[in-house]
C-alpha cells in the first residue's frame, strides 16, 4: 500500500449507546499511528462532531428551570425522554450547523456564550418543527438561566471552535449519532424516531461525503455495557456518561438499521430521500454483539495480543470495505 491511499471524508459513526463506538474505538485509533490508520483504515487524522454534548446541555437547562419553577422544558423528568421526540431532529440541525462552521472554519465569540447556545437550541428545534420555549421564558428566569450556565456553556463553545478551526486537508470527519425506538417496536420506526429520521434531516453536504460505519450490538449488550460505564460522578462526559434505564428502553429498546440496509435498492449502502433527491451512502458493520472493546478502558498495558488482534482486525476489515464502496 503506498501512502496515497485514499481515505474516507465524511463517516457516519453509529450505534446504540455504550456499544463501544465512543471511548473505546476512538480510543483505540487514537493509539495508531498516522500511517497506520491511513493504509490499513482508510481514514486520515480524525475531527469528531457528536450530538451528546448538546444533550448534555438540554438536561442542565431542565435541571436549572427545576430549581426555579419546576418546570422542564426538553424532557418528561431527569431519568426520562423527551417530552417532545422531534428533538431528535433538534439535535440533527445542531450537527448540520457545527458542520457547515467546520468545512468554512467559522468560530463565534459571543459576549455571553450560555444566551448564544440557548438561542441556537430555539432556533434548531424551530427547524424541526417545535415552537420556541427559551426565547418565551420571562426576561429574568432567562438571565437566571443564562448565569447559571455561562461557565460550562463558554467551555462546550471553546471545544466547538477548537474543532471549527481545525485544518481539514487529508483528514476525516466522524460524525457520532445513537438513535432507536421502544423496545417491541415494529420496522419501519415511525418519525422522529429511530436512524431513518434522523439520516433524513441531515444536510447535503454531509450526505454527499459520507459513509456509516454501524457498530453493532444487540439492545441487552448495548443496557449492559451502560450500566457498566456510567460514573455518576462525571455525567457530562463522553466517556463516562450513562443513559437512564427508562430511556435505553424507550429511545434504544431496538434500532432500524437493519431494516434500513435490508429495504435499500443498493447492496450495501442506506437508502435516504432528503433535499430532492436520494443518497446512498455505503455501510459497513463493525460486530460488536461479543465484546472487542471493552478491554480498551483498561490500562494499555494490560491489553493482551488476543484481544488487540480481534479489535483490530474487526476495525480495518469494516473500514477498508467502507473504502473500496466509496
């Protein structure tokens, strides 16, 4: 293999939560070098954009309104769905947007970065078809709010523009999502939920460049798996956060992915109508159902060759057919 290989643009990186895509794949490659993601994976230097952190974010303006009204405005309860699931598409519009400032390399500065991040969530909702709630609160629970999130609101906004000004040339864009639907649903899911929505509403740009790399786990290893990683203690992290029982059941019971590649008219790929016309993008399955990856969180020298091999091996053949699609 020379070293012009091509490497994929854009990969969709998709899975229930806890399957292993986040901390333990990301961790993994992040452990190779330059060359050997390039030749044996066809990707470049990665640039992750991911929707949790602004789920994260819609649970502390919830937790915030509590203290003070008792009111929530995204969910039913903290240990609960959405009260309103075209969130789903709320959270869609904010990776179209981190994604458009990425490809121009636009950063923001905003005087008070909480009101600016509290203004795009009313504005992504109000593009999947939900009435502003933010913008109609009293003028002083607004400012209350604002305050009160301002520190870990200029914190998400600085890793934002961190990766808005990344240098792009020769490098991937990995763009992390988990849907699904209740457990006991029947396919195809009905909108908003499940990948079908979702990969709807994403923008042409992305759609034109990208390809899905599905890690799959069955929905009792996906329940699993959370339980095992979540830390109370650091809810916000992307590494550690757990998702409440109630809603691994209701929003990650079962996913449609495999329906999805099973109804597409091309082999291989995901058939998605959005903007006036019908994308396929390639899909490749990383198998997860027996556990590759779990031993990536432990210490690096206490991972054994076996172990190392299986995930690597797993890994490149799912990549490398991702590449030979594309």
């Amino acid at each position: 293999m020379t070293n012009h290989a091509k490497t994929l643009d854009t990969v969709l990186l998709l899975a229930l939560p806890a399957s292993g895509r986040k901390s333990e794949v990301r961790k993994y490659l992040a452990g190779l070098s330059e060359s050997q993601c390039r030749d044996e994976f066809r990707i470049g230097p990665t640039v992750q954009l991911d929707d949790y952190p602004y789920v994260h974010l819609m649970r502390r303006v919830d937790d915030e309104l509590a203290k003070t009204s008792g009111n929530r405005v995204f969910f039913e309860a903290p240990d609960r769905c959405f009260r309103d699931p075209r969130e789903w598409g709320t959270l869609i519009e904010l990776i179209n947007e981190d994604h458009g400032d990425l490809l121009a390399h636009k950063t923001h500065d905003p005087k008070f970065a909480a009101q600016w991040l509290l203004e795009r969530l009313d504005a992504a909702a109000a593009k999947a078809g939900i009435q502003p709630r933010l913008s109609a609160l009293e003028a002083g629970a607004r400012a209350s709010l604002a305050r009160a999130l301002e520190k870990e609101s200029r914190e998400l906004l600085a890793e934002k523009n961190k990766v808005s000004a990344t240098e792009l040339a020769g490098k991937t864009i990995v763009i992390e999502f988990a849907r699904g639907g209740a457990h006991g649903l029947s396919m195809p899911l009905p909108e908003p939920f499940g990948y079908g929505y979702s990969l709807g509403r994403l923008s042409k740009p992305i759609l034109s460049k990208a390809c899905i790399l599905y890690v799959w786990v069955t929905p009792e290893e996906s329940r699993r798996k959370n339980e095992e990683r979540a830390d109370p203690n650091d809810p916000g992290s992307i590494l550690h956060h757990g998702v409440p029982l109630h809603v691994m059941m209701n929003d990650y019971g079962c996913d449609d992915m495999q329906w999805l590649e099973t109804n597409s008219r091309k082999p291989g790929t995901v058939e998605i109508s959005a903007h006036g016309k019908t994308f396929f993008p390639p899909i490749a399955r990383f198998d997860n159902r027996v556990d590759k990856t779990s031993f990536v969180r432990a210490d690096r020298a206490a991972w054994k060759p076996d172990q190392i091999r299986a995930l690597h091996e797993g890994l490149k053949a799912a990549f490398r057919g991702l590449a030979q699609q594309d």
